[in-house]
C-alpha cells in the first residue's frame, strides 16, 4: 500500500478520533447540565466520568492507525523528540496532523450540538480567563505529556489508552481550568456555548499556557528518563510497512 | 463433541448473555428511579456505572462460549466481514443467534420486572422519537461496530470486554439517546415500563437508525483497517474444535 | 514448609479477606448514609464504589495465599467441581474454610463498626424479607458462581480480581437485593445495625436462596463450559507446593 | 551513568510523585466542595474519583525511576524487609528518600492552593484528632503495606498502580479516617485549610497510628508470605544498571 493512502488513513484517525472526543466531552457536558440542574459537581462528576471512559476508548480503538494524539502538542513533542532520537513523526507528519485534529475538534462540537437538538454552532460566552487558570492549564499539559512520553520510553503504551483516560478524568478535578490541556480541543470547545465551552476570546491564552505546560513536561521526562528503553515502544507513530492500519 | 450441541450452546450463551444485559440495565434504571427520585442525572450516573461494569463483565463470561455478541448488528457485521475475509458467523450461525439474542432481551427485562416486584411486563409509554435522537443511535451504533471490529482485527480482542463496557458507560451520556445501540436490547426494553423503557411504536426507527449507524461504522473499519493483521482475533466466533466451551 | 503451617496460612486469609471485605461493605455504608443524608442512591453509588474497588483489591491480595474465596458458596463449589474434575479444595480444606469465613465476616463487622465510633455489636434492624428480594439473591448468586468458574475453566482466573468486584458493584444495583451473593457476608453483615445490616431474622432465607442460586449458576457452568481447558486455572486452590503463600 | 546522577532522579521522581499526589487530593477536594456545597458525600465521592485515578497513573509514570513510593513507610518497610532478604531500598536511600517525599507534599500543597486562587499556605483548622480515627489511621496503613508487598513479593508489581489508587479510592469510605495512611501526605495536607486538610496539631498522633499500622502489615506480610516467590519484583527499587530511568 502505497505512502500516500497510508498518511491520509492515518490523518483520516486523528480528525475522527479527535472530533469524537470533543462530542464525547461536548455532548457529555450538554446531557449533565440538562439532567442534574441543581448541582455543577454532579455535573462535572458526570462530565469527567463519561470523558474518561470515552477517551481510553477512542486511544484503544485509533491508536494502531496514528498514534491516536488528538493533541497537537502531543505530536509536536513527539516530532521533537524523534528529531533528536529517530522515529517519532516527521514534519511532513506534523504538518498534516494538526489541522486535521482542529479541524475534526470543531466537527466534533457541532456533531454534539446537533445530536442533541441545539444549533448546530454558537459561540460559547464562558470566560476562562484568570491567572490561576492558566497555570491549571500548564500543570494538566505538563502531566500530560510527561506521562505519554514515560510510557513510552519505558515500553509501556500498551498501557497508554487507560492511563490517559485516567488522568484527564482527574485532571478534570485537581486542575482549576478542568484540564482542556489540548489546543485542538479548546478550539473545538469554543463552537458550543455549553457546560464545556470556552469563550473564543478565552483560547488563545489558554493555548500559550498549554504550549508552556508541555515544555516543563518535555523537559521533566528529559531529566527523569534520560535513556530511551530499548524495549521503548514507537507506537505514537507506527511504522506504515509495520502497522495495522497502514 | 458434535456441532449441533456447540451451536446450541453458543445460542444458549447469547440468549443469557443478552437477557443478563437487559436486567443489568432495566434492573439498574428501576433501583436508580426508586433511590434518587430528586435527581435524572443522577439516576442515569447510577445507571451508567452499573452498565459499564455489567456488560464487561458478561462479555468476559460468555466470550469464550460464543463470541458475547448479545447484539444482532454485531453478529450481521461479523457474518458480513467474514464472507469477505474467512472467519466470522455463517449465515445459519447468524440466523440461529438472533433470535435468540432478541428473546433473551425480552426475558431478561421480564426478570428485571419481577425481581423488582413489578408486573412481569408492563409495555413502556416512554416515547423516544425525534431525528436528533435517532442521530444519537446512528452515532452511538457506528462507534460500538467501529471499536469492537477495529479491537478484532488489530489482534486486541482480549480487551474488547473492558472496552465495551467502558464505551457504552461513556456512550450513555454524549450521545442523545443514552446509546441504546442494539436491537434486542432496544426490542427487550419496551416490555419494561421503567426508566430505561422505551414506548413500542419508538422502536422500529431506532432499529432503522441503528443499522444505518452499523452500516457507517463498517465503512470507517474498512477504510482505517483495511488488512487484516497476521495476528487478527476471531474471538468473535470459536471455533468447534478448539473453543472452550464448544 | 509442612502441610499443617500451610492449611493455617490459607485459613487465615480467609478469615482475614472475609473480614475486610465485609469491613469495606459496611465502613462504606456507614459513611455514605452519614455523609449522605439527602438522597439512598447516592448512599448505594458511594457504597457500590467502595465495595467493587475494595473487593478487587483484596482478592488481588489474598488470591496467591487461599484462593480468596471469602465465600462458603464458592468454595463448596469449587470443592464440588473438584471431586468431579480434580483440583479444587478437599473437603478437609473446606471444612476448615467456611467457619474462618464466618468468623472473619462477624469480626470485619465489629471492627466497622468500633472504626466509626459505634457500639461493637448493634443487631440490624434492617428486614430484608420478601420474595422479589429473595430473588435478587438467588439471581445474584447464580451469576458469581457462573462469573468465577467459567474464568477458571478457561484459563482467565488472573481477571477474576477485577470482574468480581466489577460483579458485585453492578449487582448492588441490578438485583433487587443489592447483592448480598455470600453467607458468610450475610451474617456478618447482622451484627451492624446501619447502611448495609440485614435484620438476623432475614439471614437464613437470604443463605436458603443464595445457595439455590449457587447451584443454579453450577448447572449453567456445566452446560456451558462442559470442557475444562487444558489451561485452566487450578488458581482458586493453590497447591501448597507451588502457591507463593504455602 | 554515574550512581550520583541515578539517586538524584530518583529523589526527584519520589519529591515530583508525592507532590502531584497532594495536588491531586488538595485540589480534587477544593474543586468538589466549591462545585458540590450541598452533601459532603458528594465531594468525598468525587474526591476519592480524582484520587483513586490520579495516584494510578502517577504510580505508573513514575514506578520505573524510583519505584513511586510517594510515602515514608512504604520506603521505611522496603528498606527493612531488603535488610533480610536483599534487594530493597539501603539505608542511604532512604535518608535521600523521606526527607524528599514530605517537602515534595508541602509543595504540593502550595501548589493547589496558587492554582485555585487560594493564598499560598493556610493552616487547616480540620481537627483530627479521636480515637476511631487513629484506628482508621491504622487499619489503613495496615492495609495498603500488605497490598503493596503481597504484590511485589509474588511477582505481580505490574499491577501494583491500579490496585493501590484502587485501594485508597475504597479506603476513603471504609475507613473512619478517609485514609490518609502516609506521612508525607498528612504534613502536606496541613498546608491547605479546604476539604482535604488537618489541622497541624492533628498530624502527629495521625503519623503514629499510620507507622503503627505499617507494622501491622509488615508482620501480616511476613505470616501470609513467607517465602519471597522466585518471580518476585524488586520494581520497589530499580537497580540503576537496569532501571530505564537510572
């Protein structure tokens, strides 16, 4: 199968896997607010309980065909790393990953809003603009990214789609922001003006944080392992003569 | 052991199999209704929770008997694949589970109905009939047939019960509909006029969005998994000779 | 290390899984009716979460040493299914069982209940006491023992920690009984009048309907899993030559 | 790499691991009673989801630097028992170690309060202090060395992540106390007055009665499982040559 069937099968993943996520923590947030009126714990209780389980699900099912990232940031350390390492996504990889993931983010907003009967865009009105948010973020995506990349170097992804789930259904509790930790998503969020969106004036600040956050956790897992297993797992990035959906 | 008790068994699996189903979730509706009378969203986390760990369990039990299907699009879509690809349910095999998927469905809600000291069927008069629900169908159907087959044919069965569970736990909440995703389960739930009931005449329309959901859902398998790994799972159907309980 | 030490060792995990298991049942639902006023479901969601988290931890931990029955039904079938197929308890070792079991379910209810700061021994109040309830048990129990042995016979035993707490936390919800499944938890379960007491008169016919599920989950085991895999796990009777614990 | 370099990531993984621990548990409290004010059920339920995730995963990004103990008595007890039968953390580690653990959980303490908009430090004014709650101490403890070593000593470390923020997750309804069975962790909570807190008058009695229960578990380990397993794991202490992070 030729290079170029297997890239857009692979980018074909990444904007599914990340709309569904979004209309998994879009539509979840909708159904929440709607069926516990009385109290926003309950709600987020809800909200994280469906978005852990959800995305553990969409990482096990996506994850042979591209990595299953939905997260530019996740791709871009990825590339960063595989510069430095070998494998890895290319460039060319990063290049057509990320709009795919934005682009599949906001697809996925509008599929939650339609599936339960609201317009099909409206822009949120939910300012998330506050210095201790910020830092929410930057602590959600540094966690983020040093517990994929640990798995990683240290040949346990196969771990990967439940430890992610896992932590942003935590994440969602211990972090001031709720944990978005993902550009894409935030985007996506911005097109529902729901229990999960963001304001769109709101996004870019939180996108800078997150950038930051995956710095610190770039450089944390740089410290804490230093050598690359050599049982290390390329599954962020199969092979295309080597990988199932390839 | 000759084949005609094998099949009897594996029939046998999927009537209980589906039945149980049904009694974990009419069963849980009816308890969560009863205990958290002030709070829908909480009857439903309730509910949620008890299905998500049900169904992965059931799956885990009657797997190795005869594929834990429980669900007659799941079985099509297996039948279907395997005439392509070799493996899968003949088309006897898929005309002897259905039916028996269906009246295990109504049993087990009548069992529901009873352990609970209801009438032993009392037809829902929940109407469940809008085109953004039915969305919610084709949408929760899709995904379940993309996960369970992508699971199967990348040779990661062995998680397909904990998987499973944890998509339609996630898939009560963001789509629409709570996900009802089967249609002997959609078909057991009328006679159960409880909280997971749905009112007879909604029926046939789920049913008809549900397949289309599994119709869409095939396509996406077949273009992001288009080859099938050397090391693909036919746990979906054993084989006589050399499943466990066959 | 000399048979004698061996057989006390397993016994004594017993009494001690025993123990904790109905420590978790009870200590969870003395806090959630304490911390919960408002609302029964939230009281059972908090101790159905507790419970199948709790469950899974301690049969993970006593598994290697005893088997972590922690429940007379399941060890007089695994005691049953032995004589039948070899392996299994004998019926000295089940003999020495089931009192530890009692012993250690009255002890772990006592130990509820001065940890929460009540009188050691308060007699439940609470009548269980009805034939959908009786049901309920008879329900949940059938679907143990069929949970148990069918992962035993074909191999899957290293799953059982999981799946059975899973079990248990659904059927608090499915079965109209909260799942009670266990003589041994039962009586224990007399001597707390709070959340999880059942009032000592109920006891014997909740233990009358919990066996005649046991047996009815037996008769389903054979027919479905009539073949014991060449794999199978002896795990719920490890031998004291080759147990870690023995 | 030089055995200096390899004891300094360790020290940081324990210092990183318990810190994010007390974040995790700080500010998974702060959020839940901010979110929930009406039942503090409700916040116990959702901060024991936080906790019972976030430990799991952290235990499993970092367990392959230091061996994620993020708790004084859990490297006290592994540097006792490898005093008798090898393997273990030596002495020198463990000074490296606690010293780490607790100033790790202060700043993660500060750290949840900045990140909720909180001043920095605030003395709890929660008094802990009776006697049912020191045995919940206790039990807890008890408990979570017997989980953790069981583990290790019969070959099954890999587990150890899910079972132990599965264990805590359970414990913060079964015991008294909530579980905080860990110094570090109780010296760390002293620094937040929101829901997670102790009053710092409180912490020592609570820090005896966890090192009281430690024995307890130390000695119930000792009975249960004699004999170290052949397969047993030393994922306790990663030996620098072969840990990938070392």
């Amino acid at each position: 199968m030729n290079d170029r069937w297997a890239l857009g099968r692979r980018v074909l993943a990444e904007a599914l896997g990340t709309g569904l996520l979004v209309t998994v923590v879009v539509g979840s947030g909708i159904a929440a607010a709607k069926l516990s009126p009385g109290d926003t714990g309950l709600q987020l209780l809800e909200n994280s309980f469906a978005t852990a389980l959800g995305l553990a699900v969409l990482i096990l099912m996506l994850g042979p065909v591209s990595g299953a990232h939905f997260n530019p940031v996740v791709s871009a350390v990825d590339c960063w790393l595989g510069q430095r390492n070998g494998g890895g996504l290319t460039v060319r990889d990063l290049i057509a990953y990320v709009p795919a993931q934005i682009l599949g983010a906001i697809a996925g907003a509008v599929l939650a809003n339609v599936m339960f009967g609201e317009a099909a865009v409206s822009w949120s009105a939910t300012q998330r603009s506050a210095g201790h948010l910020w830092m929410g973020e930057s602590v959600a995506t540094a966690g983020l990214i040093l517990l994929i990349f640990s798995l990683a170097r240290s040949g346990r992804s196969a771990a990967a789609p439940v430890a992610v789930g896992a932590y942003i259904g935590s994440a969602y509790w211990f972090t001031s922001s709720t944990s978005f930790a993902n550009p894409a998503v935030t985007v996506g969020r911005a097109f529902s003006d729901t229990f999960a969106g963001i304001a769109p004036g709101s996004v870019p600040a939180f996108v800078v944080f997150q950038v930051a956050g995956a710095i610190v956790g770039t450089l944390l897992l740089v410290v804490l392992y230093p050598v690359v297993a050599e049982s290390a797992d390329e599954v962020v990035v199969p092979h295309p003569e080597a990988g199932v959906g390839s």
